[in-house]
C-alpha cells in the first residue's frame, strides 16, 4: 500500500468505527446526531493518525535507518 493512501484509509476507519460508536452507543436516545458527530470527529482523528504515519514513513526512509526484518 502507498504511504499517500494511509491518511485516506485512517479517515474511513475513524469515521465507520466513530459511526458505530455512536449510534450503537446512545441507547436510541438521538442516535443519528450522535453517529453523525462521532463519526466526524473520529474521522478526523484517524486521518491524523494516519498522516502521522505517512510522515514517520517518509523520515525513516530519507533517514537511512535500517528496517526490521519483517519489512
């Protein structure tokens, strides 16, 4: 997988498990409103994580570090 698609990958993730959080988690007391906001922010985390990674990528492979084993 590319390291430009991790951030686009971590928005989905964020916003489908913010979703679910929120509507499984509001007792049906306004369920969409929560799954809705949850979801926004959750998004938003995950596309900031995977930025993050994007970025840690980059650096170890500019920097010359060497790799694990594993990849």
């Amino acid at each position: 997988m590319r390291r430009t698609v991790w951030p686009v990958a971590g928005l989905i993730v964020g916003a489908v498990a913010g979703g679910a959080w929120g509507w499984f988690g509001a007792g049906g007391y306004e369920a969409n409103d929560s799954a809705i906001g949850t979801a926004f922010l959750c998004g938003l985390a995950g596309l900031l994580l995977g930025a993050v990674a994007c970025r840690v990528a980059e650096w170890r492979d500019r920097s010359g570090r060497p790799r694990s084993p594993r990849g």
